[in-house]
C-alpha cells in the first residue's frame, strides 16, 4: 500500500524509515545522525557543524569536487544541516537515480577522509561564517540569552561553537567526533517518493547493512537544575534598531504539554512551530501582533518554539520601531501576557490557530523533500515517527482548559531570560 511508513531497523541498528509516494518520479534520501550541539562538551563545541562541511570534503571512491557534479548531472540537489540535536543529509533526485545517493552517503559514513590541510582550509571558512553571525543583532542576543537560560545543560553553546574551539579544535579532535557518532545504530535512513518499498529495503540492507555498529550514544547527564527567578541580560552592538526577546522554558516535543503550547503560540502570536521547517512567524489577527505592531511600538512582533529531544524555550521577539524604547514595548508586551489570564484565549481563536497550525504542517509536508524532514526529525527528535502522523489527530483533541493550562506553567516570569539588544550610541 502506497503513502504508509514502514520502519525497519537492521541487524546493525540502523533505523530505516520508508515511504512510497509515486504521484512524480522523484525521491529524496536522508541520512539523520542523531548528534548535535547537545553533544559536545566545553572544548569541542561546533564540532558537529564542522564535521558537517567535512562530509562534502570526498572519500577515496569520490573524491574532494566530485560530489557536487555527480549529484547535479543527474538532475538532483543536495544539502546538510545542523542542529542542537541531530545533523542531516539529504538527496533528492529522479528516482531512477536514487542509487547514486545511497552509494554515497553509505561510503560517506565510514570513508570521510577529513585530509589536515581540507580541516585547515574550514577553518578559516567557518572562523569566517561565526564573525558573519556576529554582525547580526539577532545572534548575539540568541547566543547570550541561551547562554543565560542554560547553565548546565549543551543547549547552552550555539551550533556553530565557540570562537575559542574553533581555533583551537585539532583533526583528529573532529575526526574523533565523526567516528564516535556515525554509526549505523545511531543513524537513520528515510526515504520518500517513487520506489518499491521492498527493493528500496534491499538496496539500503545491501549498501549499510555491513556497516559497523559503534558504542550507544551517551544519554545527556547534564540536565538543566530549575530556574528560580527571572535572568536578565543585555547586550549593547552597532546598528541602530533595537531588539526585544523573552524567552521561557519550554517542554520538549515529547512532552504532552508541547502541542498545547504550540496551539497557544499560535493563538497568541501568530506562529504555529509544529516542526523545524513548517513557517510560524506573525499573523496580523493575533494578539500579540495588535498590541505591539499595530500600536506602532514594534517593527514586527512573533512567536516560536521549535521540537527538541530536551527542554528548550518558547521565545517571544519583537522588533522596536524608532522612536520607541525598549521598556515601552517589554512593559506592552507584559501587559498583553497579564491580559492573557485575565481574558483567556477564546473558543474563536483556538479554532483559528488550529486552523493555521494544521495549514501550516501540512505546506510543511508538501513536497517529498518536506515529508522526508518531518518524518526524519521526528524520529530523530522524538524517537518515533508516528508523532508526526499523528499530530492533527492530537492537535484536535486541545481544549481551552489545555491552553490555559499551559499558560500557567510555562509562562511564568520566574521561568524567563529576557533579553535586549540595544545598539551602541555612536558619536
């Protein structure tokens, strides 16, 4: 039967999740590792990151510069990116084609050669991206606002490290990352699009199934301790706009209070953050959007949360409009939050932001690209896909006790970091 998932996992451990879609002779191949940021330590922080660029650097059956040819002659695109809790591969192409990146990204998991003079080379490259990131008013208020949030658990650094590691990170410190984390048992393979689920099975068994299989991955011992009041930070940088994030602590995506919370953002706020790659942002009818963008206080005004393996946050953000402060719009913002609970959502607004976070997740799952990410991130994430196939079902069954359920507990202002980004005063 078409458009059912099937899961599998090899004698090896590597997990394997496939599903046929023929509506266009078109497949997408992924490969999540499950490492990420979480999964370094003080030292070698942004190694994930780096491996990533190290993955596209060749192997002794495709060398460094074949790759991208190879992928694009056959009428494919290719990519990879990383995050807090995985990292990611990806091929999507003609499914006549598709065997071209199951060979690759087989060979790629044990034969990445990571040369000294390439790992040099990025290096400088990924020096470069940090510095870039640090022009950016809304990266160093992230990264101090994470860091202020979590003292204790790896969400702490940014994916990309530290600039002190990535200095001083050797070779072998990277390649060390790369063959301790891609193992077959702690991978996963998704397929989707226009292939036979059988041949499809054989072909992955054939090319990873004598893969080796390395040590479990080690649990994160270093939860983060409870939060006991507000924590403040301010960080002061060129440019002249200055800019409002709040962040509190949020469950992760496993937790049952998470959808609720998704539904209230998007409710509140306009945005709906089912998955990584489905949207959110602001919508011009929700509240938060009328209180500080429609009032002239803010530039723009939005919400977000996104699926985590841990705990993470649920940030609000805003944009102050010249000739307006920071206070003004913290202090209409916390009069919108304490409005909040005296008027709750209605049943009105619940339907729309349910309306919205299921249009949202389905354009989200559009493309056999995006069912591929869903599928993947929720196995990752999660640890089971059927999250994801079953997330309308559950997002239907959220009641307007739920949401203000949730409102009570997470957004309390003795569970925030907030944050100001304020621009130097030149002259």
């Amino acid at each position: 039967m078409t458009n059912s998932v099937h899961k599998t996992i090899l004698n090896n451990g590597l997990t394997v999740v496939l599903k046929e879609m023929h509506h266009a002779p078109v497949a997408s191949f992924m490969v999540w590792y499950r490492v990420g940021s979480r999964h370094e330590k003080p030292g070698n922080t942004g190694a994930s990151h780096w491996v990533e660029h190290m993955m596209f650097k060749g192997t002794p059956t495709f060398p460094n510069g074949s790759l991208d040819g190879l992928v694009s002659r056959e009428g494919g695109f290719w990519n990879a990116f990383t995050w807090v809790d995985f990292t990611t591969y990806y091929e999507t192409m003609p499914s006549s084609k598709i065997d071209l990146a199951i060979q690759l990204e087989a060979d790629r998991m044990v034969n990445t050669l990571m040369t000294p003079e390439e790992v040099e080379s990025e290096r400088t490259v990924i020096i470069s991206e940090r510095q870039m990131y640090e022009n950016d008013p809304n990266f160093q208020l992230m990264e101090e606002l994470t860091s202020a949030a979590f003292r204790v658990h790896p969400y702490h650094h940014e994916v990309i490290g530290d600039m002190a590691d990535l200095h001083s990170m050797t070779r072998d410190d990277l390649y060390g990352h790369y063959r301790r984390h891609y193992v077959a048992n702690n991978a996963i393979v998704v397929v989707v699009g226009d292939f036979s689920r059988a041949e499809m099975l054989a072909k992955i068994e054939n090319k990873f199934g004598n893969l080796p299989s390395g040590q479990p991955a080690n649990p994160i011992m270093r939860q983060e301790p409870p939060q006991k009041g507000e924590r403040r930070t301010v960080v002061q940088g060129p440019g002249d706009t200055a800019y409002l994030t709040v962040a509190y602590r949020a469950p992760a995506a496993s937790h049952p209070d998470y959808l609720p919370l998704v539904l209230l953002n998007a409710a509140f706020a306009g945005g709906s953050s089912l998955g990584m790659f489905g949207g959110g942002g602001s919508n011009k009818s929700s509240r938060l959007y009328k209180a500080l963008v429609n009032t002239e206080l803010a530039a723009s005004a939005y919400g977000g949360l996104t699926p985590t393996s841990d705990p993470f946050l649920y940030t609000l953000n805003a944009v102050v409009q010249a000739g307006h402060s920071l206070p003004e719009v913290e202090a209409a913002l916390a009069a919108e939050l304490a409005r909040l609970e005296s008027e709750p959502i209605t049943k009105k607004e619940l339907a729309k932001a349910l309306k919205r976070a299921k249009a949202e997740f389905v354009l989200a799952g559009e493309s056999i690209t995006g069912q591929a990410q869903l599928l993947g991130m929720t196995e990752a994430v999660i640890g089971d896909y059927t999250w994801y196939e079953t997330v309308l079902e559950r997002l239907n069954q959220i009641t307007l006790d739920d949401i203000e359920r949730v409102r009570a507990t997470y957004l309390r202002p003795s569970q925030r970091t907030v944050g100001w980004y304020k621009p130097e005063v030149t002259g």
